[in-house]
C-alpha cells in the first residue's frame, strides 16, 4: 500500500527534511522498508525518508531493512531532540515541496526567490537572537542546509532553451 500524503510528511518532518542515511537534504523520497510486493503497509512505522542515492544503495537490499529501520529511528529521535524552530521547519517543509514541483514541471523562479530570501532572513533573526556562541553558530548552519536545498535545485532545474 503507497503511503498517504500525510503519513510522507510526518517521516520527512521527523527527519528535519533530511536523509535519515546520510543526514543532508536533497531530494527526498518517502521509501518502503519492507516494499509493497511483500504488502509492506503503507504506515510511519515502514516509512524511511532517503535521497536517491540512499534508496539506490539500500533500498532495495532485503538484508538491510533492519539497519534502515534502526537508522530511521536514530535519526528520528536525534532530530526530536533538538529543539527545532517551528519557523525553520516550516520554511524547510516549503523547499521539499518546491523541489517536488520542480520535479514535475512545475517552477516558479519567483517563487524560489522568495523563499530564499525568507530563509536568509530567518538565519540572519536567528543569529541576532542568539544568547550564545553556540546559538549564533546554530542559526547560521540553517543557511548550510538552504545551500543544498539550493544545489539539488540546480540540477533539476530546466535548461533555458535556445
Ligand atoms: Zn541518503
């Protein structure tokens, strides 16, 4: 059974829109665990968010499930841990959903501009807010995950035609 769309954005929000294998945020795709030829539910349990690299490296490897399994959750509690701005999750829920888009021919350039700007200025209110140099250096790291958000664009972006 194919996972509900709210059952898709649980698992990737859990994971703070990354890959719970290799923790970056590109392109992410909402896998089975146990695939749906074996009638593996379409449930957060058996939900793992992996970039594409990950799901060609292990997706579909019947001896890997349960290291993916305990991968996810480690991942997941980590994420849960820490204490993350509802406003950055937000805005980083808005780039996974612009890079679905722009995956089926859908893009606006203005729209990227806005959102690239909104994060900047959410990084920048971050840093100024900070207490410690630990928050500043956290703020600013917000802008690290926006430049590969960026770089996964980029590849997927339409050429112009000439
Ligand atoms: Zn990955």
């Amino acid at each position: 059974m194919d996972f509900p769309e709210s059952v898709k954005l649980d698992a990737k929000r859990r994971a703070h829109y990354q890959c719970v294998v290799r923790r970056r945020s590109v392109f992410l795709h909402v896998r089975h665990i146990v695939p749906q030829e074996e009638d593996g539910p379409g449930i957060l349990d058996n939900a793992a968010p992996l970039c594409v690299e990950c799901h060609d490296l292990h997706g579909n490897d019947p001896t890997k499930r349960k290291w993916l399994r305990e991968a996810r959750d480690f991942w997941w509690e980590h994420c849960a841990k820490q204490d993350a701005d509802p406003a950055g999750l937000t805005l980083l829920a808005r780039f996974d959903q612009l890079q679905t888009d722009v995956t089926a021919g859908r893009r606006e350039l203005a729209e990227v501009k806005t959102l690239v700007v909104e994060q900047l200025r959410w990084a920048i209110s971050g840093v100024s807010s900070a207490s410690t140099a630990q928050g500043v250096a956290q703020a600013a790291s917000a802008t690290d995950v926006q430049l590969s958000h960026l770089e996964a664009l980029r590849h997927v972006w339409p050429k112009p035609s000439t």
